[in-house]
C-alpha cells in the first residue's frame, strides 16, 4: 500500500512501541494498538484491515465491555472489515465453526488456491460473491530462499496437550505425542547423520508448549527454538523441513524446498480427504517411522536438497498465483470495494 501515491491516507497499527524497528522505512502514519488514536481513528476509517477477524478475536484495550465497544464502533463508523486470513485453510469443519456469515460480517476475505476460493464460496458458508476472491496470501509475496545446512523439525500444537491456563502440565510426558518427538530428537542415526553430513538441527517448538520443553532431553546436536527465529527465517534458512501436520509447511512448499512429514501419532482431528489428503495433495513424502526419515534426508542431502518434481507439480496446482503479486492483487480487491453508505443514525 505505501508504494501507491494515490492519495489515500493509511495508517498501520502495531502492537507497543518495541514494533517500530520492524517497520524501518515504511512511510505508513503508525499508530499504538489501544491508543486513543485508535480508537479514534475506528470511528472514521473506510476499511480495517487485518489478519485477524476484528471483532472475535482483537482484545480491545479499553474500560468499556467489549460487545459494547463493538456496538459503539457500529454505530458511529461506516468501515468495511477486510480479512486477510492467517494462512490457508485446510479442514473443511473450519466454515462450520470459524468462517460463516451467521458468525463473521466482514467484506472482503482472500483465498490462495481454488478449492479454499470454491469451500468458501460454497452454500455452506453464505458469503455473497463479492465477499471472496482469489488472490494469494500477501505474506508470500516476502518469502525469500537463502537455504544453509540447516534441517528443522516443526511439529504442530495439538491443543488436548496444553492446560487452559497455559501452566506446566505434568501429564504430558504420559503422552504418545511427547514420545514420539523426545524418541525422533534422541535417535542417535539423527545424530550421527547431523555431524557426518555437517547439519544444523532446529527444534522449533510452538509457543503453546513451550512451557513442556523442560520434559525433553535435548541432546547438544539439537538446537531448541521458539521465538528467537521467526517463521519467515527458518524458511529462508531451512534446506529441509519436518513436520506432522503443521499446516505452517504451506509457506515453505510455496518455495519448492523439500518436506517430509513424519506421521508416528496419527492426528485426532483428520482432515476431510476429499477436500485434502497428506498422501493425494501433501507437498512431500510420509514416513511412519524414524528410520524411514533419515532415509529420506539423506536422501535429500544427496541430491542438493531439491523438492522431487512429483512434489513440484503438487505445488504448482495447489497455489493460484506463485508470481509474487498477491499484495498488489488484494489491494487492488480493496479498492473496488464500493465506499459504503448507512445512513446511521444516534
């Protein structure tokens, strides 16, 4: 949006002040989440626009109730809520409970592949035409390639392992799923296939149980992270990704760089396998066991880390648009939509 001098005033929105170094040389007017100028600037603003669905999940910062804060902002502001999405949705139960028109009122939303564009569209989620198009995921488009000898291991967060509260759980090394990753990271094939070849091997574990990591035992080979390297850097850096079924491969299958999912516990919430399978639409092999795992890096290692072309092809027909327009696409989208006209009343 900052490179269109097209007269429209934009503001960004950032958390606290800590955010401002990452916005280093964006022109955007920045403001504070929850300041009085956000509040403000609710009132007046023809579109909000964000990755998260504005009024269920955004914690307003203020002493008012939030319905009523909700009920104030309807009242007084004509803006049109834009939904960029957090990523690609893979489960088709996610329009029964999350993205439906009986739940959410926004606009505009985006998909990146035609069978999302064609589930949200569908009778089933009520969306008006115009309210989805097909335009890729913006965040794509700053995804960059600059792989190291680095190999990482991404397992999803299975919410049936967390505490509701967020505390240490004392039953999760009772788990399979505990098991399973504390077995793989100890394997010493694992390890000896990291010195010989000469590989970084990142543990990047989700803050949601993070808490647990005191449960493992991490041998010296094995690099612990959460925070520290953003997503975006382990797939810029990453030769090789492993993961269960995170659906956070989807960004890294975007840059053709070779996945291995390794299914030792099954997922309890399966996918729909008409709407996706791992073993028809996945982006890389599936491995039941350690064993079969270390074949296939090594494998990879021995072939310069390169996605093998029934995989290739596999991302080719996922994604809509790989060509790195998807920002200019969406904005494009945003300015179509009509300016609106209420009528409200005090």
């Amino acid at each position: 949006m900052q490179n269109r001098e097209d007269g429209i005033e934009k503001f960004m929105i950032i958390p606290d002040e800590t955010y401002y170094q990452n916005f280093e040389g964006v022109s955007a007017n920045i403001i504070i989440y929850g300041s009085f100028e956000y509040k403000f600037l609710l009132m007046f603003a023809e579109k909000v626009i964000s990755s998260t669905t504005f009024w269920e999940w955004v914690n307003i910062d203020t002493n008012i109730p939030k319905y009523e804060f909700k009920l104030i902002v309807q009242a007084l502001s004509n803006a049109q809520e834009v939904f960029l999405q957090h990523g690609i949705i893979r489960k088709t139960s996610f329009s029964d409970w999350y993205l439906n028109s009986s739940s959410k009122n926004f606009d505009f939303m985006i998909t990146s592949t035609e069978k999302e564009y064609e589930l949200m569209r569908s009778e089933d989620t009520g969306f008006k035409e115009k309210q989805v198009q097909l335009t890729g995921l913006p965040r794509f488009d700053f995804l960059k390639n600059h792989a190291e000898n680095v190999i990482t291991f991404l397992p999803t967060w299975r919410i049936q392992y967390s505490k509701d509260d967020g505390s240490y759980d004392k039953h999760f090394k009772e788990s399979d799923f505990f098991k399973s990753i504390n077995e793989f990271l100890n394997d010493e094939n694992l390890l000896e296939l990291l010195r010989k070849n000469n590989y970084r091997f990142i543990f990047k574990i989700h803050p949601k149980f993070f808490v647990q990591i005191e449960d493992f035992d991490i041998p010296e080979e094995i690099e612990i992270v959460s925070t520290e390297l953003s997503y975006n850097e382990i797939y810029e850096k990453s030769a090789i990704l492993i993961t269960d079924y995170s659906s956070a491969v989807v960004d890294f299958a975007y840059l053709k760089k070779p996945i291995i999912y390794y299914h030792s516990i099954k997922e309890e919430d399966e996918e729909n396998p008409e709407y996706f399978s791992y073993e028809r639409d996945g982006f890389g092999e599936i491995c039941l066991s350690i064993e079969s795992v270390i074949n296939k890096v090594q494998h990879y290692i021995d072939n310069d880390c390169l996605m093998e072309e029934e995989y290739v092809k596999r991302v080719d027909s996922f994604f809509k648009y790989t060509d790195k327009n998807n920002s200019e696409r969406v904005y494009d989208e945003i300015l179509r939509l009509p300016i609106p006209n209420k009528n409200k009343i005090i």
